[in-house]
C-alpha cells in the first residue's frame, strides 16, 4: 500500500483527528484510574465502617445499652416511686414508667431522680375474660410493645419490673453481660414459691422479679403482640402473656437465680443470708415485707443495703462461711448485710439452707403453699440455741480494701452472756469484687480466715478467693 507524503494535504488532515484520539484516550484513562481510586475509598471506608459497627458490637454492655419499661398505676406510684428513687439514675438510664394517666398530686412532679412518665395506649378493645381478675393486666402487659416503639438507639437489652421492684442495676448489667445480645433471649426467674409456679408456669418469668429481652427478639415481639393477646383472654396477669406470646415464638426461659420475685410475707432474713453464687439483680413485694434492718422503716433500710451496694455491688448478699479453730463456732457471712455465728461447728451443707423466718404468701393455699423452689431448714425452737446476729452498721473503704462493720442484734436471744454472745463487733474485710464472664458462667463460693482481733468483743474476718484445691470445712 502506498503512504501519503507529509506534506500532501489529505495527510494533513490527519493531525486534527490524531490528537483528538490521543485526547480521549487520556481523558478515558484518567476517568477509569479515577473511578478505580474512588471504588478502593469506598471500600476502605466500608470497611472502617464495619469494622467500627463491629467494634460497638462487642463492646462490653453496659446500662447505657439498656432501656427500661416500669409498670405502675395512678394509686401505687405516689408511694412506690420511693423505690424507684432507689437505684434509678437519670445521667445513666433510658426508659418510663407507664401509667394510665398523670397523677394529680404528682402532675407538677420534675424530680430527676425519676424516669419519665408513659401513659399507657388505650387497651378496651382487647377481651378479658379471668374471673375476678384485673384487666389492667393487658394494660401492663403491653409496656413490652410500648417500650419498644419508644425507639431508642443503641438498645441491646429491655428490662421490665413493677414499680414495687428495686433493681441493683450494676449487678443487672454484670449478669446481662454473659449473654450474646444478638440472639434472642428472655431472661428471669420463677417464684420462690411452688404452688405459684405450678399454678402459673415455671417457663414463665415473674413480672415482679423483672425479666430482660434482648433487642432483636424484643422487636420481633412488639410486632407480634397485640395480635396474640388477643388470643389470651383468659390468662389472669400480664406476665403470662407475655411467656405466652414468646413461647409462640418458639423461645423459651433462661433463668438467673439474681432475679427474685419475693413470694413470701415478713421476715425475709433468711433469704437474705442464704443467696444463690450469682449477682444479686432484683427483689420485690417489700410492701409485704418486714425492714430488712432491725429498727429502720422499710425505705431506710433499703438506703441502708445500698451503702454496701454502691461500695462493692457484686459482693452483696454473697454467703461465705469459715471456721473459728480455737471457740469452735461456725460464722457465716452474707456480705454488706449480716453476720451468723454459730456456737460450735456445723458441715458446711448444713449452713446452706435458707431459714424459714418468714411466712406463706398464699395463707390458705394448698399443701404446696409452703413448699419452695430451695432447700429449707427451721430455726432451732430456742432461741438462744440460734446464731448470734450481726448486722450491717456502716461500710468503708480505701486502697488497701473495704471494711463492713457489723453490729450485734439481741433478736434471737438478749440474756445468754456465753460466747460468741460476748462479741459486740465483726469487722470484714474484702476487696472489691469484679467477676469474669469464666466467674460468672462457673461461680465458686469465696474463702474467709478469721483473723487475730484487737479486742475481745471484737472478731476481724478476711475474704479471699479460695486455692485451687482448698475446702471449705471444720477443723480438727
């Protein structure tokens, strides 16, 4: 084929076109190696972004993660928000307190050291057909649904109870914190009380002992709800409802001996010594209960129990039992609230039990009314054959460790002067208690040495964990 000379015009005409191609071609080249530096940004930013999302997964939870949906009433809240006042903390916690309407006598109330009020949505449209029952259970059994659709951000836990229901909330999270909160969970407890759990369901968790959902499964059933309360007429309170719409969800109860319900009347003492190897969560029914605190109204000792509480939360009411070689006694801690010394020496298993100090909560119920869901053991018919008693006086602490001073009672017997009725004063000390998840999934009771006291009405007392291979018995 012939070539064009240079200087031929059609050759010429070439140039215009030959630089508009090169032009493109350029042009073509810098928007592709644009474009692939933009995808690669995105991705690197995608990834950061879920990466952080990841990271703000599995950080540890903590109350800011937990939103909680308190049922109460126009009659009850004046008196219980008492409670309330407890352990709620505004600067930390999300959530309501749900009633039908505002107060009157509280309608001005802004107190801040209270949740907000919710009222309730209408609920006449829903059947209630339980004999002599309180349809205002619907009512209080959709603070589920309505807490939900509050649409707060950042939740991975719901938490429900009374207004009656006094949560130690570091103790809350501690326990929530062993779960995965992506799944779906429905975490409480039972009644204390068998005929109540036979009567009601032992899958079911007691509304007053407070029970936490996890937030996807606790969205799924705000969507669900209205349509299967419908189904459940006939149920008498608001918690059987909500079991019943979980279990139709196919979930089941993950229990947490923390939580408690509190079927019992009066002296709950020996409940209060005698408490599972788990953080102490819940308690419940102190309308119904004695001052947990000798000479105290039932709020003052409740403040009283917080003292120890704020200093080591995750120690409190946790039992630990050791050894005097040299009088023979047994002494049993229930740490931040009483101290028990026995007389002589008594098996540890022996120690366990809870003591009936209290009464029935059904009095004229049937055989099972006073059978409960622990071991039991009756208090020695003498009194000054029971333990001495000593109660929680006052805490303190420092970087060296907590100290808790505990009082002598004269409850069981104030004219028996033998020991270890001469001791006036225990004193304990601990350090501050911060459970593992490994602690937490496999607890193990902690060890005490009774320690040489400045005094002779005094007994000093050190906790510890406990060896590897150490038991925890009477000595020789």
């Amino acid at each position: 084929m012939q070539s064009l000379a240079k200087d031929s015009p059609l050759a010429k005409s070439h140039y215009p076109s030959r630089f508009i191609t090169i032009l493109i071609l350029s042009s073509s080249s810098f928007c592709i190696i644009y474009l692939l530096i933009s995808i690669f940004l995105v991705g690197i930013s995608k990834v950061a972004h879920v990466g952080s999302s990841l990271e703000d997964f599995n950080a540890p939870t903590n109350l800011g993660h937990v939103v909680f949906g308190i049922a109460s009433n126009q009659k009850s809240w004046p008196k219980r928000k008492e409670y309330v006042k407890l352990w709620w903390n505004p600067q930390q916690m999300r959530g309501c307190v749900f009633l039908e309407d505002m107060p009157q006598d509280d309608a001005n109330d802004t107190t801040s050291s209270l949740p907000p009020v919710c009222i309730s949505e209408d609920t006449s449209r829903f059947r209630y057909t339980f004999r002599n029952g309180l349809r205002s259970a619907i009512r209080v059994a959709r603070v589920v649904s309505e807490t939900v659709k509050l649409n707060h951000s950042d939740v991975r836990w719901y938490v429900f109870g009374d207004d009656d229901t006094v949560f130690f909330t570091e103790n809350l999270v501690k326990t929530l914190s062993k779960y995965d909160h992506g799944l779906w969970y429905y975490i409480g407890s039972n009644s204390e009380n068998l005929e109540q759990n036979r009567y009601f369901s032992f899958e079911m968790a007691f509304g007053g002992a407070g029970f936490a959902i996890s937030y996807p499964l606790a969205k799924v059933l705000a969507k669900v709800f209205d349509s299967c309360t419908e189904r459940y007429p006939h149920l008498y309170g608001s918690d059987s409802r909500i079991s019943s719409c979980l279990a139709e969800l196919g979930v089941g109860l993950t229990r947490e001996p923390g939580f408690h319900q509190v079927d019992l009347r009066g002296n709950m003492f020996g409940l209060l010594t005698s408490h599972p190897l788990s953080p102490l969560v819940s308690l419940h029914h102190f309308d119904d209960l004695d001052p947990i605190f000798p000479n105290m109204t039932t709020i003052n000792s409740l403040e009283h129990l917080f003292k120890a509480v704020t200093v080591d939360s995750q120690r409190v009411l946790q039992k630990t039992v050791c050894y005097d070689r040299w009088f023979s006694w047994t002494i049993s801690v229930a740490w931040g609230y009483a101290v028990e010394i026995y007389g002589k020496h008594i098996f540890l298993p022996d120690t366990l039990p809870v003591q009936v100090t209290f009464q029935k909560w059904i009095k004229k119920g049937s055989l099972l009314a006073g059978a409960y869901t622990f071991n039991v053991k009756e208090p020695h018919p003498d009194p000054c054959q029971r333990p001495t008693i000593f109660f929680l006086d006052h805490v303190s602490s420092s970087r060296d460790g907590i100290t808790t001073h505990y009082k002598k009672s004269y409850t069981n017997c104030s004219y028996d002067k033998a020991s270890p009725r001469k001791l006036e004063e225990i004193k304990v000390f601990s350090h501050k208690l911060d459970l593992s998840d490994k602690q937490l999934w496999s607890p193990r009771r902690q060890c005490c040495d009774v320690l040489r006291s400045s005094g002779s009405k005094t007994m000093e007392i050190g906790i510890r964990e406990c060896k590897e291979e150490e038991l925890i018995h009477m000595h020789p």
